[in-house]
C-alpha cells in the first residue's frame, strides 16, 4: 500500500529487517576488526580478550571501543559525526527490536501516517516521524558507520582485507556524511 506521501507501507517489515541487519553488521565489524587487531598485535592475550570481553561486549561499550582503536590506528577518516549517527541507529535499533510489534500506517489526528512502535516511550534521538524511508535511510547511515570500521582497519592491518579470491582489497573512504542517510538534527 503506498500512500499519497509515497511511502511504500507493503515494504515496511522488510525495511525494518533490513536495518535491524545493517545496525548488527556495524557490531559484527567492529567486534571483528578490533578482535583480530588485538590477535595479530598480542597472539596469546588478544586471542583471550576477543574470546572474553570483545565478542561479549555491550553495545554502549562499542563506541568507545572503536574510536580507541581509530586513535591508536591513526585513522584520519572525518569521524566528528560517527558518535552521533551509530547512537541514533542503536536507539532505533533499540525501540524496535525491544518492541512487540511494529505496523503502520498509523494515523493520528494532525500528523502524518506514521510506523507504529508497540514498545516503551520514543527515544530522544530517533527520527520522528518514523517512516518506511526511515529505515532505509537508517540502514545507509549503518552501512556508513561499517566502511568507517572497515577503513579504519585497513590502516592499521591492511593484509586482514582480502578478497574471496585471497587478492588485496582496499575498502573505500568514507565519504564526510552517509550518502542517503537520515539527515542530522
């Protein structure tokens, strides 16, 4: 059902999904690329680490986590707003994964068609209102957020980024904003 805003209701689990996939990829990429960082630079005690504190840590622990390990690989990616979009796609990520269901459109009297969010009170830093778009513009600030990850591990270990194949691969530089991402407040 698209309305005449031009939201494509019918998508909006899949939308949903595929945010929920992207903010997890964001961790997965953080969680991997400082865990074998810590394996390549200490065999033994960052083998230890990564199996006792990186693979189990809070997602409110990966932020400082990771921009310790941009400064110690000198990465001189433009990061001034990373701490700003992984904290409104963890506050979405929050409000919906933690919710009981998640439907739309809802109407109410004044406002545009919105998603409905059956879980606790809205968070300060997402968007409202809450759109099928905003999850796809949500997921471009994700896939954002893990080539900032990725980049800033291959600074530091370029031989860990290869290919199927076993070729080198560079992953590209992040560009100052997510393109198609949900604009900043």
């Amino acid at each position: 059902m698209t309305t005449l805003e031009g939201e494509d209701w019918s998508a909006l689990h899949q939308r949903v999904l595929g945010f929920m996939g992207a903010f997890s990829s964001v961790q997965f990429a953080i969680d991997t690329v400082v865990g074998f960082y810590l394996k390549r630079r200490m065999p033994d005690l960052g083998s230890e680490l990564d199996k006792l504190f990186i693979r189990r840590i809070r997602d409110d622990q990966r932020l400082p986590l990771f921009r310790a390990f941009a400064a110690e690989a000198k990465y001189d990616g433009d990061l001034n707003r990373f701490a700003a979009i992984y904290g409104r796609a963890k506050q979405a990520r929050d409000l919906v994964g933690h919710s009981l269901n998640v439907g739309g459109p809802v109407y109410s009297p004044g406002k545009p068609p919105s998603v409905g969010v059956a879980s606790m009170a809205k968070r300060d830093q997402v968007p409202d209102p809450l759109l099928p778009s905003t999850f796809t513009r949500l997921t471009a600030d994700c896939e954002w957020l893990r080539a900032h990850v990725y980049r800033a591990g291959w600074t530091v270990e370029p031989q860990m980024f290869r290919t199927i194949t076993n070729e080198p691969h560079e992953p590209s530089v992040p560009s100052v904003l997510p393109e198609g991402g949900e604009p900043l407040a």
